[in-house]
C-alpha cells in the first residue's frame, strides 16, 4: 500500500552556521554544540549517537550508541567486543558518526578511523557502571540469537548469583571501549527555503582545513 509523505515538510530557522562565526578546530564547534544539545529540555539524550560500520556481507549497518567520552583526539563508546559491530571495527576500523538534534535543527557527520582504548581505560568506566549495567555486560553474548527473553533473564539470574558475595564486580574481558578518531566533521545547520548550511572540515597535514558544501 502507498503511503504519500510529500507533506510532511519543515521550514529551518532556528540558526545559521557562518565561517566568520566558527573555530578553526571542529572539536570545539562539536564541544559547542553538543553543550547547547546537552542543555535543551527537549533533548533527552544529547549523547545519543548513531555508528555506521561495514559488515563481511559488504552491507553497511547503522545503529544508535551513547557517546560516553570526549577526548581531545575522538569520541569514545563502550561496547561487547564480540558483537556484530566490533567485528565489523576489526575488519576495517572504519566508521562514520552521526548526530541529530532535531530540536535544534543541527546534525554533524564525523568519518572516523577505530580503535580499542586500554584495557586499564575500560575498566575505569567499567567501575563507574551501575550495579546492574555491569551484571548485563557479563550475561549478554550481544550479536548472538537466543531463543527466547525468559533464557536471557535466565542468564542475568545466574550472573547474579555468580556474583552475589562479590561487591567489585570484574569487567569481562570480552567487553570495552573504542575510541573514535576523526577523519573529518560535517557540521549541517537548517535553514529557510531547504538552503542549509553546511560546513566540511577535513584534516590535512595535522592542520583542519574547512569549506563549505552546497545543501
């Protein structure tokens, strides 16, 4: 059955996005507006990313992660490293970034390379984890078919158990953080008419160069 969607149309004009009006370094323009994103009461979780990775089948896969960390040199995010994406981040330590806050009418398109952090890294996180965060970690095999909720709440029952007596719960070792590092930002700001600003910083010789894009 068709379903028309031609009206569904927005008029962007909350804000522009001008050269004159931005850093040299797109870590302090992201800084900047994640800070006002952060801050909306419109935006529940302005750490809400999603992570483009290549798969063996030569399909891209998006999903939604929660940024965690924002280091000078890239973004960091925990994860399994057994899951299907980690995989993916082994083969081609590739990805692109992407953040939208519609309540701002901004979005920023970062190309990265990834990498695994330290172990000693994860596990400073790890510690700062909530109770049951840390038992999840332990009972999900993420990426892999179960048969049904009850068997995975089984599993939780039994990590819980296996660690009842224990107040430090350990990280596993299958689990921990990448740290994403920026190839380059696409900062895109909603304007009238569907002429939206959009601006490009790409690294070259250790120096962030910037140009503008045609909406």
């Amino acid at each position: 059955m068709k379903t028309e969607l031609h009206d569904l149309r927005k008029n962007y004009q909350k804000s522009e996005l001008i050269e004159s009006d931005v850093p040299n370094n797109p870590f302090l323009l992201f800084k900047e507006w994640f800070e006002m994103a952060k801050e909306h009461p419109k935006i529940e979780e302005a750490n809400a990313m999603s992570i483009a990775t290549l798969g063996s089948d030569g399909f891209p896969k998006n999903r939604i992660v929660l940024l965690k960390e924002i280091l000078d040199n890239g973004f960091v995010f925990y994860t399994n490293y057994e899951s299907e994406k980690s995989k993916a981040i082994k083969n081609y330590q590739k990805g692109c970034l992407h953040f939208f806050w519609p309540a701002l009418e901004k979005q920023i398109i970062i190309k990265v390379t990834i990498s695994k952090v330290s172990k000693e890294h994860s596990e400073n996180y790890f510690k700062k984890r909530p109770r049951e965060s840390q038992l999840g970690a332990w009972a999900s095999e993420q990426s892999s078919q179960i048969a049904s909720r009850e068997q995975l709440e089984s599993k939780l029952k039994t990590v819980r158990e296996r660690f009842e007596n224990t107040s430090k719960i350990p990280m596993p070792e299958f689990w921990g953080g990448f740290i994403c590092k920026p190839y380059s930002f696409e900062f895109w700001q909603g304007r009238p008419n569907r002429l939206h600003d959009r601006l490009l910083f790409e690294q070259v010789d250790s120096i962030w160069e910037m140009k503008r894009l045609q909406p």
